[in-house]
C-alpha cells in the first residue's frame, strides 16, 4: 500500500475564493437588513419626507412664532429616528453570531445607511418650502434623536427603541414653549450654534457605539 495517489495540499487559495466570499458578504449584509425590516423602513421614511414636504408646502404649522413654526418639522424628525431605532430589533434574535466579527458592523451599518437616508429624504422635501432653521438643523436634530433612539435600543430593546426619541420630542416641547438655552436641547439652539451641535453628535456617537456592541435583539442566551 503507497501513498503515491495522495496529493499533499500547497495552501493555494483556490480560483474565484475572494470573489465568492465577496458575494457571501453581500448576501449576509442583504439578509441582516431584510430581518430588521430595512425595506419597510425606508418606505415609511419617504412617507415621512412626504408628509414633511406637504407642510412646509401647506403652512399647516399654527402661527405662533418660531417654537409653533418648528413643532410639525421636530415631530417628524423623531418619527424618523423611532423608526430607525426599532429596526436595531429582530423578530428571530441575531443568528448573525455565528459570523463573528460581521455582526457589529452589521449593525452600525443599518444604523448609518438608514440616517443617512433619512437625512438626505428630508433635504429633498424641505424643497417644497421654508424649512425652519434649515438643513443643517434638521440633519442636527434627527442626528441628535437617531442617537437617543439608539441608546433606548441598546438598553431596552429595539422593539422599545422609540421611546426615546417619543420621550425627548415631549421634552423638547416644553423647551421650546419655555425658551429653554441649554445645548442638550439641541432643536431649541440656532442652527450655527456650536453647542448644540456638539451635544447632538455626541447624543449619536453614543448611540452608535451602544447599538454596535450591545444591539437591540432580544437578550436570549447566547
């Protein structure tokens, strides 16, 4: 008996490997985003930008100064951070243990391209009309309520997740109505105001790095 039929292995990687791996990548990134409802997300998100585009178009804010003029705008920027906040929640838990280090990038990523989406979807409706404080503020404060929304996710659960931009909208109401300076209440400071900006990225970066370590499934066993 010989071994002269055995073929020792040279450690070559074989042909098409990367490119494989590549569409294995694609395909894992694809079905995280389809299991947290990112789809169904981006189509309320357009709804949102809708609705907000009809507002600014109508004047259905109440007149009554800059605070009333800033209430319908404000509302829909938190709409818009709940509902990226719930899709950090999955209906099976995260099966994307078993790749490892994928899953937190999995999760930041959703996070990013669905800010990202509602922001520039906002941008294009606040078009139709004045946008009070511009742009600039309202990509501050949906940055701001994003990562209030993740925080709630990484500590409650994503299903929970929009209570936390629920909870600020209702304190940002009443700093609004009161006049209230203080930049962790963001909306209520100008839309240059260096403060302000600083407490809303860093209202993000926390929720960002909360949802990328910890994220927002259920907490069964791993």
């Amino acid at each position: 008996m010989t071994a002269a039929g055995v073929h020792r292995s040279t450690g070559a990687v074989p042909p098409g490997a990367p490119s494989r791996r590549g569409v294995a990548g694609v395909r894992l990134a694809w079905l995280h985003l389809v299991s947290r409802r990112v789809p169904v997300a981006l189509g309320l998100l357009a709804c949102l930008g809708t609705l907000l585009g009809a507002d600014l178009a109508g004047h259905w804010y109440i007149a009554g100064g800059p605070a009333a003029q800033q209430l319908v705008p404000l509302t829909i920027e938190s709409g818009a951070a709940a509902i990226i906040a719930v899709t950090t929640y999955g209906p099976f838990g995260e099966p994307e243990r078993a790749t490892g280090w994928w899953l937190p990038c999995l999760r930041l990523g959703a996070a990013i391209l669905l800010t990202a989406a509602a922001a520039g979807g906002l941008a294009a409706a606040a078009m139709a009309g004045h946008l009070p404080g511009g742009s600039l503020a309202m990509v501050r404060n949906l940055g701001g309520l994003t990562g209030v929304g993740l925080v709630a996710a990484a500590a409650w659960g994503g299903a929970f997740g929009w209570t936390g931009p629920l909870a600020y909208l209702l304190v940002a109401e009443g700093a609004l109505a009161g006049g209230w300076t203080t930049p962790w209440m963001w909306p209520t400071r100008p839309p240059h105001d260096l403060g302000g900006a600083l407490c809303a990225a860093v209202a993000f970066a926390a929720g960002a790095a909360a949802i990328t370590i910890r994220g927002g499934g259920d907490r069964t066993p791993r």
